[in-house]
C-alpha cells in the first residue's frame, strides 16, 4: 500500500534549526511537497521536490532522496510564526497525491 | 485577488438533513478537489474534478456527490448528513497535477449532530 510516515510532534527553540523528516512508499514517483499548516487555517505550499537533492528558500529548505522514499524539511532561525503543522505529500505515478498526518511543530521562546 | 472562496464557513446539521458546500476560484484552474481533514489522519480525498463537467471519485467519497458546471466552481453535497462526516472540508484547485501546488480555501466545519 500507499503510506507516508512522519513524527507527530516536535519541539524545537526560538532561533535554533529542526529537521523534519518523511519516509514515503507509493506506487510509482512524480513528486514530493511540503505545505505548511497553521491551527485553523488552510495548508500552504512550502516546496516541490522531484529530483534527488536540496532545494534552499529562504528559511526553508528541502531534501529528497528517491532511492531511499526519504525527504526532510529543515529550518533555520526559527521564530515563533514557525509554530505549524507540516505536511509532507508524495505524488504517485498516477499523479495521486498521498498525505501524511502532519508534524505538529512547537516553538518555545 | 479571492483564490478559493468556500462557503459557507461553518454549518451544523442534524442527522439526515442535506447541504451544498460551495468551492469558487478565480484562477481559471483546469483541477479542483474536495478534501476532508480528521484529526491525526492525512487529508483524504472526496472527489475531484479534471475540468468543467467531469468529476471522478476520490479515496472517501461515500456518501457524498459533486457537481461542475461552470470551470469556476466544484460543489460538494450530502445527501442524508451522518455524524461521521463531522470534519473540516478543504476544496483546492491547481493548474496541473503533475508539480502543481494546491491552492486551498479557508475550510468549512461541518458538525453533524
């Protein structure tokens, strides 16, 4: 089957980096995202990843690794607004999208 | 610059009333989608739709039916409400699937008592 594995919740400090990591298993590979989610809002597109590497945006960067189903978000200087659920997202070879649960992500001062 | 309006925001029903959810872009996006989000689950997809007067079945779409009439809007209905279908619906649209981010409306709650 189709599965997405992420951590439930982190906790990361005010300045610091984290590193939020996703393992994925789908049939077939067109894609890895990543949306952020605040409490009550709609998700919101962080990054697109579908070659092997990092993608850098500002704060905000993304690792993919296909022949490992692994890709990571990290970032950096982290402030409170960072406070979110992230979601990490596979695409399948049908252009499916399969979602994980969400990393609930907490920042403390 | 509206994006994807939803509406309405909030609604409780009671076990076997109907309602209509309302998704409207401004985007002229070919794709649109009906999501629903619980509580540690991932988004599950209800229904999509490819372009203007197609839909196809998602991942949970008992109980529930589409409608697109106009490219611009993606309506989503239930029939006879049931507690289980207590959530918060997302629609979104994109202009490709393949590499395209989804743009989300703000969510509607729904309760069903």
């Amino acid at each position: 089957g189709q599965n997405i594995d992420q951590p439930t919740e982190m906790t990361a400090t005010e300045g610091a980096i984290v590193q939020i990591n996703c393992t994925y298993q789908t049939s077939g590979f067109n894609g890895l995202f990543w949306y952020q989610q605040h409490a009550g809002e709609a998700p919101t597109f962080l990054s697109y990843n579908v070659l092997d590497g990092l993608e850098e945006k500002g704060r905000f960067s993304s690792f993919l690794s296909r022949s490992k189903g692994y890709s990571y978000l990290l970032l950096k200087e982290l402030q409170m607004k960072d406070s979110a659920s992230y979601l990490c997202v596979a695409m399948d070879s049908n252009y499916q999208l399969i979602w994980g649960a969400g990393t609930k992500l907490i920042i403390k001062p | 610059n509206a994006g994807v309006t939803q509406t309405p925001k909030f609604q409780v029903l009671k076990t076997g009333q109907s309602m209509t959810l309302l998704c409207a872009q401004d985007m002229n996006h070919e794709y649109m989608y009906w999501y629903r989000q619980d509580p540690g689950m991932g988004l599950r997809l209800i229904h999509y739709s490819v372009g203007e007067g197609t839909t196809a079945k998602g991942e949970v779409p008992d109980g529930y039916n589409v409608s697109r009439l106009k490219k611009q809007n993606f309506l989503l209905g239930l029939e006879s409400a049931a507690p289980s279908q207590t959530s918060v619906y997302f629609c979104a649209s994109s202009r490709l699937p393949e590499g395209g981010e989804l743009f989300f409306g703000e969510g509607s709650r729904l309760t069903v008592l």
